[in-house]
C-alpha cells in the first residue's frame, strides 16, 4: 500500500492550503503510518518526509479516514482508492470526515499512549468526549476542528522537534488565570523516529469562544463606516473602533506581563541589541532584490536599524506572541481573547522559543490598524479624500491601542522608541516581500507606511 499512498499523497498535498512547500520541486516523498482508531472509519495517522529538489526537507501529519466505499458526501475530502492484496480502500482527508474525528477527543479524555503518539489532557474536568468535530475552513497552515460550543482542536500540519509555543505558552499562563486567553484543555505528541531528537507537537485542544468577533472584522466594518459619511470625522462615526482598539492594548499588555510572571525573562544587552539591527538590516537587503521599490526607502530603514544597534532602552527581553495582529484576537461580551501563540509558522521552532521585546507584538498590532484602514484604498488609490480619512482612523485606532497597553503595563508603549519604531519599519518591509509575491495590488500598503516611518526624524 505504502507505494500507492506515496503517489497519491505526492498529487494530493500540493493543493492543500496548509502545506507550505508550494511551487517547489520534490526530489522525493516517503511516508510512515499508524492506526488511531479501528472502528468506522478506520483512521490512520501518517508522517510525510517531503524532501525537495534543493535538499531541505519538511515532515507533515496527515490523518487519513478509510472506507470500503466511496462516499459522495466526502467527495471534497476524497484522496483517491489504494489498491491492497485482496481489496480496494478509499482514502480520506480524516480532518473533513466528520465520523473520524471523535477518537481525538476520546484518547486525550483517556490519556492514550497509540503507537509513537502521546495524548496529554491538561487536568481539566471536562473534555466533550463523543462529540463530533466541524473543521474550520479559514486557516492557513493548520487545521482545525470545532466541538459544538465547547472546545477547539488545532492539528499543526508541520511536524518539528520540540514544544509547540502555543501549548507551551497557554500551559504556562493556565496558572495566571488571565481572562485574555482561552483555556488549555490538552495536547498531543509523537515520538521522533530518532530517539535522540525530542517528540514533535501534533495538536491542542482549547476551550472554544462562542458568539465572538473576529477584531479584523471588526476594524474593517468600522474603516467601511467611516467611509460611508463622507462628512464625519472617525471620532463621530458610529462604528468608531477607538474604544475598542484601546481595551484590546489593555488586554495585551495584560498577557505580557503574565507571560513574564510565569516565563523566563532577561535584560537585554548591548549584543542583542546589534544582532537584532544586523538581522533586521539583513533581511532589508534580501528584500530589495524582491520588491525594486524598496531601494528609495533604503537609506532611512539603515538609519533606523543603526539607531537600533546603539540603543540604550531598558528592555527586558521575555516571551511574547510573535505574530499578532487584528486577525489574532477575538471579542466577546466580556472582552478581547488573544489567540494563536506560535509565532510566525514559517520561522523555525526555536527561533519562535527565543526571548524578545513585547514591543514586536505592539508593533505587529500598529501595522495591523494601518493595514485595516488602506485595505479599501488598493481599489481607489487616487482618492485624497479616502486617503486622508484611513489615515485619520489608523492613526486615532494606533493612538488608541497605545494607551490602552500604556495605562495596563505602566509603561510608555508607543513613545519615542527607536526599538518600537524598528520593529515596525521591519515587518513592513516583510510585507512587501509577501504582497510582491502574492497581491502585488496591495503592495502600497506597506510602501506608503515606509515613507512614513522614513520620513520621521
């Protein structure tokens, strides 16, 4: 079977939106697997090396359900039929088979040890045993299973050693009982063929958030109803997001600080400081071999990154979130829940474990408001009237956000912070490496946001 499986996993994986070797050429592809669950569906569990045509190499998790019969219902999560000794199977994309997704659920409540695979419940009283699992279709390098409306399954596609940030984080910040994050229920792991290489994270299963907001959502309908009353100012529009946008500073700086209670932290010296200008300055010069237009903006980003290299801010360098950004965070009735602590997915395991600045996350956020406010603008980039008015909401909602976190960590978040400012000037430049590649139509986004930050100071 392995032979067959290989060859239909090989056509199969390249059109799934969590696998993150597209456009490469294979060199080869080989996969081992297990059985989970022997009732029906049968559902095996498989490891898939990718090695590619450079040398480097990726392994990803994919479950696979098995029935004796094609099911039209599942024709969108069909794989293809495998051939045996004496009969013909049919695989499936187990994630979207919704009969295959209790055994999850069913071997954390137990505490299962299944082949390499370790299921480890958080010591919580309840896991929803026996219900089945809707997967959610807006994930990018992920998938995901809802229980009803009580808990939430993550299965990370890329297998790498060690401890996925988002469980070791939401582990550690259980004890804190921050209001911010939603409860770890449970997490999975599997054993490395090497016994010398430590186990890989498979999942984690969270307390769901029902009847919550997506916060991008939130801001781009409040951007849209700015743009609708052509004659009103941000501030007197009734879908103005500022007070929200300033809860939710409040809230992160919340998570911070009880990440820094229950996580390592360290003063950050003077070498930290240079390596962290000489990798920003690094990744400048590669991206201007991508995207020509950074070129103008070269000199003033080297200014900002040297500024970096000699400063004396007093940082205390700590765990933070990685990636956040108005598509990370949720508001419920209650407030704002910070989700998704595994950093950037395509930065290495252990880059994303390392001690940083909290100021990364706050300008991860920055950037965000100002993508929220331009987003519409890619369609009518000539509109002066527009583009007054997103600037005026982006920089209301920037404002907004700073003094909600400044209030919350007693600390002076968006003042005049060359680290701040750095950190900022650096993900734009990564976003116009990402928008060349993928929506060049909205590369003036991250352009226009450059010759701000250059032209300041």
């Amino acid at each position: 079977m392995s032979a067959a499986l290989t060859d239909l996993l090989r056509e199969w994986m390249p059109h799934q939106r969590w696998f993150g070797g597209k456009g490469r050429e294979w060199a080869d592809v080989t996969e081992e697997g297990f059985l989970l669950d022997q009732a029906h569906p049968v559902l095996s569990v498989h490891r898939v090396r990718v090695t590619y045509s450079d040398g480097a190499s990726e392994t990803y998790l994919v479950p696979l359900s098995w029935r004796d019969h094609p099911a039209e219902e599942l024709s969108s999560a069909f794989i293809g039929p495998v051939q045996s000794a004496d009969r013909e199977t049919y695989a499936y994309d187990a994630m979207r088979d919704r009969d295959a997704t209790c055994p999850w659920l069913i071997h954390l409540v137990n505490a299962s040890t299944i082949g390499p695979m370790h299921f480890h419940p958080a010591g919580v009283t309840y896991i929803p045993e026996g219900l089945p699992g809707d997967i959610l279709s807006t994930e990018q390098s992920n998938t995901s299973l809802v229980y009803g409306q009580e808990a939430i399954f993550k299965l990370f596609r890329r297998l790498e050693p060690g401890l996925n940030p988002d469980v070791e984080i939401h582990d550690a910040l259980r004890k804190t009982e921050n209001p911010h994050i939603a409860p770890l229920l449970g997490h999975i792991e599997i054993d490395d063929p090497d016994p010398s290489v430590e186990p890989a994270t498979v999942a984690m299963l969270q307390t769901f958030v029902p009847n919550a907001s997506d916060g991008w959502r939130l801001a781009t309908a409040s951007v849209r109803d700015l743009y609708a009353e052509g004659d009103l100012h941000a501030d007197e529009v009734g879908g103005d997001f500022a007070a929200d946008s300033e809860r939710l500073g409040a809230a992160t700086a919340s998570v911070h600080a009880d990440m820094a209670k229950v996580l390592p932290t360290e003063p950050a010296d003077p070498a930290w400081f240079a390596a962290l200008a000489a990798q920003m300055a690094a990744r400048l010069e590669a991206a201007i071999g991508v995207v020509g237009q950074l070129a103008e903006y070269a000199e003033g980003l080297r200014a900002i990154y040297a500024a970096v290299a000699d400063s004396a801010e007093d940082v205390i360098r700590q765990r933070v979130h990685g990636d956040l950004h108005l598509g990370q965070v949720l508001r419920t009735a209650t407030g704002w829940i910070v989700l998704d602590f595994e950093g950037e997915p395509a930065r290495p395991l252990a880059a994303r474990r390392e001690l940083d600045s909290p100021m990364r996350d706050v300008a991860g956020m920055l950037r965000s408001f100002d993508y929220a406010a331009r987003h519409m603008l890619v369609e009518q980039p000539e509109d002066p009237q527009r583009a007054y008015r997103a600037q005026e909401w982006a920089e209301r909602n920037r404002t907004a956000f700073c003094a909600g976190y400044s209030a919350a960590s007693g600390t002076e978040a968006c003042g005049d912070s060359p680290l701040l400012r750095a950190f900022e000037a650096d993900k734009a430049v990564y976003e116009c490496v990402y928008e060349a590649r993928n929506r060049p139509h909205w590369l003036i986004i991250p352009l226009q946001s450059l010759a701000r930050l250059t032209a300041v100071g």
